[in-house]
C-alpha cells in the first residue's frame, strides 16, 4: 500500500461556544475561544490517500487531482469565512478542530476514486492539530 499526502492551508474565524450553557461556563470551557468576536486560524490541512500505484502512470491519485478535489469540496467554501455562520457543512455543528476535521471527511471520502481515502490531517496552530481516519461513530 502506497500513501500519498496533499497539503493544502486556508484562513477562517470561528468561535467555540456552546448556547445551552451560560456565558461563565462557556468562558470557563472555552476561555478566548468563545470570544464573542470570533477569532481566527491560519490552518493547514494534510490529505492523505492509501492504494496500489496505477500501472499506467506510477500514481495512486494524480496528486493535481486530488488537490481540485479539495480546493472545490472544502477550501473555496472555508477560506477567508466564518465557520459558525458561513460553511453550509458546519452548520449546527459546534466547530472545534475535532468536529471540523470529521466534516471535512464526510465531504471528501464520496470524492476520491480509485483509492481510498487514510487520513486527514489538521493543523489549527503550530501546536495543535488533530487527526481523523474514517473511523465508525459508536453511540
């Protein structure tokens, strides 16, 4: 099995708040990320596909390919926006880095042909990402 990894990276303000809570339980989980502001990320987004090289052309997913992918399903519609009021596949979704990168593999493991999609990767700050691998939601 080969991995092949794409990088891609966007900008976007959320604010992390809960509205059944009050305001000092939301300061106190939250703390400056329930700023009433918002506040924003420079993040970085790594997506990695898993499958044997084409016979063809050497590749498991043309990498340019990919890239379209991501920039049309995830990126044209997160860059430079408000993750609270402006992404129509977070709405109603409180978007913590953990429930943000889960959506974004909803919207791009239906795209990717021919391969399979690993991992997504995603850097909210030089310290913190989070990792997502497909994996089944049990209740």
């Amino acid at each position: 099995m080969v991995y092949l990894t794409r990088r891609e990276r966007f900008n976007a303000a959320h604010k992390l708040y809960n509205p059944a809570w009050t305001e000092a339980q939301n300061d106190e989980v939250f703390g400056k990320c329930a700023n009433q502001n918002w506040h924003g990320h420079n993040y970085h987004l790594f997506v990695t596909v898993k499958g044997k090289p084409d016979p063809n052309t050497g590749f498991v997913m043309n990498a340019k390919e990919l890239s379209n992918i991501i920039r049309a399903s995830v990126i044209e519609k997160v860059d430079h926006r408000n993750l609270n009021l402006d992404v129509d596949f977070m709405q109603d979704i409180l978007p913590s880095t953990e429930n943000f990168v889960m959506a974004i593999w909803k919207e791009l493991a239906p795209k990717i042909k021919n391969c399979q999609l690993h991992c997504i990767r995603l850097y909210e700050t030089e310290n913190i990402y989070v990792e997502y691998f497909g994996e089944e939601e049990k209740d």
